[in-house]
C-alpha cells in the first residue's frame, strides 16, 4: 500500500470517528423526539442519514489525499537526497522545504554524506599507502635478490674469469711472438677472456650499483673510478671540480655515470675512458668520452634508443637537464650531461 493510499484511509476513518463522536454528542445533549426525521428527511431527494456521512467520506478523502501528496513528495525529495549520496555527490544538499522536520532530515544527511565523503578519502588514502608499501617491499625484494647474484657472481665467475685471464697471460708471454695457428688462437682466447672480464664487471655494475651512502658526488665518482683501474686493463682518466650540490642531483649524476661507464664496459671496446664533472655558468657538466667502436646514430634523436641510454635519458630530464650523445663508428662515443643550477 503506497502512502497516498494509506493517508486517504486514515483520513476517512479519523473523519467518520469524529462524525460518530459528535453525533453521539449532539444526540445526547440534544435528543431527537422522533429518530424517524433521520431517514425520512430529504435533502435533493437524498435522505440525510446518507448525506451526512458521504460528505464526511469525501472530505476524508479530500484531506488524505493533500497530506498524502505533501507526504509522498516530502520523501521524494529526501529519496533524491539520498540518492545524490549514494552516488556520491560531493555538492551540499540543499533544502527546498520550509518544514522544521525536513530541515533536520536534511542536516542529518549532510553530516551523514560528509562522513562518508572522509571515509572514501581515507580508504583511498590507505589503499595507496598500500600499494606504496607493497611496492617498496617488493624493490627491496629484488635490491636484495641482485645483491645477492651479484656476490654470487663476483665470487665464482668473476674469480674463475681472473684465474683464467692470468693462466692465458703467462702462457702468451711462455710463448712468445708465436704466429703459429696455434699462438692465433690462443690470443684470440686471451681476448675473449678479456671481454667476458669486462662484460662481468658492466653486470656487477647494473646488479649492485654503488650508492653514495653520505659521500659527495667527487668523493664518489673517485672512488668508483679507481676501483676500476684496479680491475680492468682501460686507461681511465678524470677531472672532478669540488661542488655543492643538491642530493637528488648528485644521486642521478652518479647513476648516470654508472650506467654509461657500464654501457662502456660492455660494448664500446675502447682503450681509454675520460671522465669529466664540471660548473661552468650556472650549469652542471658530466661528460664522459672513450675511443671505442662507435655506433650509428639515430638521425630522429640524439639518444639512441638500443643501446641502453634511455634509463639516462629519463634521469636527466628528472632533475631538469639535457642528455646528448655523439658517436662516429670506429671513432668513439661522447655523453655529455648539462644539468641548470637553479639555487
């Protein structure tokens, strides 16, 4: 039964109840001294006994259906209200009514809505503090699982690499200037030992990369850098002015040497590498140059794209800098950083 039904029907039975009550009134104060005039007394050829309570029917009828209408619109309204909640509306709901309950109704359905409005913000919050975390936990997962094949590495491999590299030298200097087929292959071997060394320590490099943990930018590439004279056979020169610089700064320049003197390692098949970290007029400049193969240039961009450059790219353009590389084949390769300082 809808609410329009409902309030017609109590109005109707409220209307014939008052009219059963003030007829048992009126009769008792003033008694009839003949009921008959009840039934027999016509009114446009209907008698009275009817008329009166069909009247009272339909004015029944009349006031439940307007307080049925006001009701069932009142709650339309708050029905939208509701709704407007329910789909989460962020606007203030506004009253239209000028009834003291529908005020208080609405008030409570703004509060409610506010309420869940911050309850949505802090599951979003709390969902992406989740997904944050889950990410750093997994980052740590594989720092730690490329820590850990990286030891494996240097501690196997790059040992046997070393121990062969060193049998190969002394058999080539037993042997002399041997132009044999023999002594040929031999050096080939020696060769190849000698790359697989470098392509080693450029996989050590991208497993475990050396973090500056509280040195400065000069204090790290110096260190780095000796450590590889100490293990591969390169000419490795460098000029580092002091600077101060931010930390964000320094960390990306590093692992934009990093990356690059791996690159080297790797492919460039130099004999000499130059590093320089400069400040001139306001801009920061890391340049590392070597006299390797070279590669063909991508003529749509100044960073070639296949040979692993673009995780560089993207540290320059983080910290606001520009990364150009120029490569002529058998010629050598030239990186050069320029970074702005802003301070």
């Amino acid at each position: 039964m809808s609410i329009l039904q409902r309030q017609i029907l109590m109005s109707v039975a409220l209307s014939i109840l008052l009219l059963l009550l003030s007829s048992i009134g009126i009769f008792l104060a003033f008694p009839l001294e003949k009921w008959s005039l009840l039934w027999h007394q016509n009114i446009l050829d209907v008698p009275f006994i009817i008329i009166l309570p069909s009247i009272t029917i339909v004015i029944g009828i009349v006031f439940g259906f307007s307080i049925g209408i006001s009701r069932r619109n009142q709650l339309r309204a708050i029905s939208n209200r509701l709704q407007q909640v329910a789909e989460g509306n962020k606007g203030e709901i506004l009253s239209i009514g000028t009834d003291l309950e529908e005020e208080l109704i609405i008030k409570k359905i703004n509060k409610l809505k506010s309420t869940m409005i911050e309850q949505v913000r802090m599951s979003q919050k709390l969902a992406t503090e989740k997904a944050e975390d889950q990410e750093k936990r997994i980052q740590e997962l594989i720092s730690q699982e490329r820590n850990r094949l990286a030891r494996e590495l240097h501690d196997s491999v790059s040992q046997q690499l070393f121990a062969a590299s060193m049998l190969m030298s002394a058999i080539t200097e037993t042997r002399g200037s041997d132009e044999s087929a023999e002594g040929k292959q031999l050096k080939m071997v020696e060769n190849m030992i000698h790359q697989s060394q470098l392509e080693m320590r450029a996989l050590l490099l991208h497993l475990r990369p050396v973090a500056l943990k509280g040195k400065t930018l000069q204090e790290g590439i110096e260190e780095l850098l000796f450590e590889l004279t100490q293990k591969v056979t390169l000419e490795i020169t460098w000029k580092i002015e002091e600077m101060t610089l931010d930390k964000g700064i320094e960390d990306h320049l590093f692992r934009i040497l990093q990356e690059s003197v791996s690159n080297t390692l790797r492919h460039a098949k130099c004999t000499k590498l130059e590093i320089l970290l400069i400040l001139r007029d306001d801009f920061v400049i890391l340049r590392i140059v070597d006299n390797g193969v070279g590669f063909e240039m991508n003529p749509d961009s100044s960073t070639p794209g296949s040979y692993g450059m673009q995780n560089m790219q993207d540290r320059a353009t983080e910290i606001g800098g520009t990364l150009k590389i120029v490569s002529i084949k058998n010629s050598g390769t030239k990186l050069e950083v320029k970074v702005p300082m802003m301070g």
